[in-house]
C-alpha cells in the first residue's frame, strides 16, 4: 500500500467512510481528515450523563447497501453490528390526537388507511404502485448512477414524463386519495431528507416502496455502531483516519487536484480527492473562486437549500414505555407551517415533530430505568434571519410545554439530561452552508444532472459525496453517492500518478 496511489477523503460522515471504503477496495491508499474529535459527521454520537444520543440519522433502511461495504472488505455486517427490524415503522399522531401506525406489511397498511380514510383504500393502493414505479427507475437503475453531462439527463427524460416528476410529492399524493389526514401521511417523507413535500419533486414518492421493500431498521448500540464499523473496515484496509484534522483548502496544479490543505499549514499530496463536505462549502470556501465556471460564489448563492433542523437531546430518570420508537407529532397546519419553514422562512409559534425513543429498541442507550430522547423541529435555515442564540431556549421551552401535554407527562420533573443543536450549529459546527441540514433542496431542477456532480465539473480528479450531491440526502442516498465512485473513478492500477 505504501506505493498505491493515495487518496484523500475530507470529511468522515457515511458518504465519506463509505468512499474510503470503496477507494481502499479499488486499490487506493486512503486518508480521511475529519475536523470533529469523533468520526461520523451529521452521525455523530454525544455520549453525556450515561446517555448516548445519536446526532443525527436514526433512520436505516436499504441495509443492503451498507452490507456490500463489509463483502468489499471480506466481511459480513451481520457479523458486527446488529439491525432490528422497527414495527410500525412510525406512530403519526395529528393535532386532534388522532393516530395512525405506520407499517411496512401491506395488509396493515389496508387496515390503518381503512380506519382513518375508507373511501381512499383504493386510492393509497394505486400511490403505493406509484411509488414502486418510481423506486424501479430513481433508485434501482439511476440511484448510483453518475449525471456527467446534460446528455444523461435527457435520456431519463421520457421516465420523467412519464411518471409525471414534474409534480409534487404531495400532488401526486391528492391526485390519488382524498382524505386530507391520509395526504399528509403520504407525503410527509420528503421532510426526511430536507425537502417541502408541496415543491419536491415526486421522484421522491419512492421513499414509501423503498421502505416496504428494506424496511426501517435501528442498529442495535445506535447509528454511531455503523460508524465505528465503517471506520474499523477502513482501518482493516490499511486507510487511516485524522481527527481534529480541518482542511482548509484543496490544492490544484494543471487543472487537477493535487492534495488538501490542513488548518495547520501542512499540505498533503493525493493522486485524488473526495470531499464529503457539504457541497457548497467545498465549492465556495476549499477551491478559490478563479477555478469554478459553474458553481460560481453566485449560482451557489441563488440555489434553494433545504431547512434546518432545532434538535433537541434529552434523556429522563423515568421510561416512558407506551411511547413508540419512532413518532410523527404534526401540528395544527400542515401546508402553512411548510411555508413559513421554506418560502417565508420565520420561526412560527406552531411547529410538527419528530420524536425519536431508541431505548424502546435498545435500553443499553441509556442508564437502567431511564429513557433517551431526541426530538427534532423543522425550521427554515439560516437566510431566514432568526438569532438562535435568543431563540433557542424559549423555543426548547416551548416543544417541552408540548410533550409534557401529549406524550411524555411529568416531563420537566423528569429531565435527566440535554443538549441541544440549532441551524447555527449545522452551519458552524458542521459547516453546512447557511446551516441547511440536507445541502439543495430536492426540487426537480435541482435534482440528478442538475445538482454538484459526484465527478467534480470544475477539477479532474475532485469527487463528491453525500447529501449535496446525487442522488441526494438520506443515508440510502449518502451511500448511494459512494456507490457512483466505482463508475468514475479509476481503479487504482489504472490511474496516472502525478
């Protein structure tokens, strides 16, 4: 390995362990610089109290595509971290405290849809039809494909057509069932990976098969047991990971990346670099601005972003056992809180959330008796102006006030342990242009070709990963834009060292 051309991995979330892992396969010397004291970016782990607390992704679906990442390294996934099926996949509870079990078995799909909305059982049928359709085309065939060129666009372009992308999630939605309740539990599925389900794309109504098909999983010791795995099969290729490690810029001799530039000065050589930072971060603070045509300081300016997220980690001395795994609380309005999160980007009085319980799966996540929370509010990113530093525990307050009066009474009494994470810090912490959570929004316009491409438009040699570029946010799609690597990258024998 000591003469194998060396690459270079920046940043150490899934997209880049899961690079380094294809890279290392492919021959490479790998070397991811990660500028957190822990591997993981948005899945990082907070460990406080006796509680450990997944920052981020708690959502694993498509676990095929992490198990061809351990068969690259001899290894079986099964062997070493454990996914537990989760059943139903979310309990969605509506303002009225109306519930609905959201399950992966069809039969009791029927049977939720035909107590909440019997008059559009054949309605959400035909939209799970729909949704394979568009699984079998934007995710089995173009999923892990690259979008090099505007070529590669049109040839998908009769699919586009003819599954009608150029609708919203939510319109392909009411075009199919009626019941208002029911539409908003079909279409909430964009909002996991950033986007408005009135203005995604409705390539995105795939998620509801890919989830029937894989399932939702929960790994046993937390997402953070995937991480330590990835980096234990990168270690196993000989790569190595450097933490506390920032790299401020890449370095480009002839038009081709040469290397990475670390916050301390020092300067590293690479025969190729893959940043698994945030898309526009890479483009507008690592390459100056003299060597970008397309993602000019401009055009990136102008692109939509997704929201962000107000992340709220707690634990409490108590279990509170009738509360599900994973749980929708949807607030009063559905299209107008929407609106305010991404059109008009204000901090409104109501909000929906997403409350995640992971002791129900896995008590060891907390101290004996006790149960370890998150739970997360969409709101609009950064450009909307609101100072967190002001914000932040009234509106802490305010979701607590809530939770106490649905689902977790006696709260405030109980409160063990907290933390929490604001759009300033997904822009200072994890450098997330404007502390959008998920990178562009996934419109239509911003979507395949029309996204930062995973083979760099503006270096040789500069490769993408992760929610910024295609497919899109979502651990399927993070590791997914790994998987395009192996189409564009040279195997390691083949390649022209500089």
């Amino acid at each position: 390995m000591r003469t194998a051309p060396h690459a270079v991995v920046i940043g150490s979330g899934f997209g880049g362990l899961a690079a380094a892992v294809r890279l290392g396969a492919r021959g490479y010397r790998v070397s991811l610089y990660e500028r957190l004291d822990a591997p993981g970016g948005r899945a990082y782990v907070y460990r406080q109290d006796g509680f450990i607390f997944d920052a981020g992704p708690t959502i694993i679906t498509a676990p095929f595509l992490l198990e061809e990442l351990w068969a690259l390294c001899g290894r079986r996934l099964a062997d070493e971290v454990t996914l537990r099926p989760i059943s139903p996949f979310y309990r969605i509870r509506f303002d009225d405290g109306t519930t609905f079990d959201y399950h992966g078995d069809s039969a009791r799909m029927r049977e939720q849809v035909a107590r909440l909305a019997p008059q559009d059982v054949a309605g959400f049928e035909a939209f799970m039809r729909l949704s394979e359709s568009i699984y079998r085309v934007g995710f089995e065939q173009l999923g892990h494909v690259p979008f090099d060129s505007l070529l590669d666009m049109l040839r998908i372009a009769p699919d586009l057509l003819r599954l009608r992308s150029d609708r919203s999630v939510y319109q392909a939605v009411a075009g199919l069932v009626r019941d208002e309740k029911l539409r908003t539990v079909l279409s909430f599925h964009p909002l996991l990976i950033g986007g408005n389900p009135f203005t995604t794309t409705s390539v995105y109504a795939l998620i509801a098969f890919l989830e029937r098909r894989w399932g939702v999983h929960f790994a046993m010791g937390g997402t953070g047991a995937l991480v330590e795995g990835l980096v234990r099969l990168v270690a196993g290729q000989g790569g190595k990971l450097h933490l506390n490690q920032e790299v401020t810029s890449i370095m480009v001799r002839d038009g081709r990346a040469t290397g990475v530039r670390l916050a301390s000065g020092e300067e590293v050589a690479a025969d190729i670099v893959v940043s698994n930072a945030d898309a526009a971060w890479t483009y507008r603070h690592l390459l100056p601005a003299q060597l970008r045509r397309r993602w000019t300081d401009r055009r990136i300016e102008r692109a939509r972003y997704s929201m962000s997220l107000f992340v709220w980690y707690f634990g409490t001395r108590r279990r509170y056992e009738e509360v599900a795994h994973h749980t929708i609380l949807l607030g009063p309005r559905y299209r107008g809180l929407l609106e305010d999160i991404f059109e008009r980007k204000v901090l409104p009085q109501d909000f929906s959330l997403y409350l995640h319980r992971p002791t129900a799966t896995d008590p060891s996540l907390a101290p004996p008796g006790c149960d370890a929370f998150y739970v997360l509010s969409p709101v609009a990113n950064l450009q909307g102006g609101t100072d967190w530093r002001q914000a932040a525990e009234p509106y802490r307050r305010a979701i607590q006030a809530h939770l106490e009066a649905t689902l977790l009474p006696d709260l405030g009494a109980q409160l063990a342990t907290t933390h929490v994470l604001t759009p300033q810090d997904f822009q200072d912490r994890l450098l997330s242009f404007r502390g959008a959570a998920f990178g562009l929004e996934p419109t239509l316009t911003q979507s395949a070709w029309f996204r930062p491409h995973n083979r760099s438009e503006e270096v040789e040699r500069l490769y993408l990963v992760g929610a910024g570029t295609h497919p899109g946010a979502g651990v399927p799609g993070v590791l997914s834009s790994a998987r395009v690597l192996d189409l564009v990258v040279p195997h390691a024998s083949s390649l022209d060292c500089a």
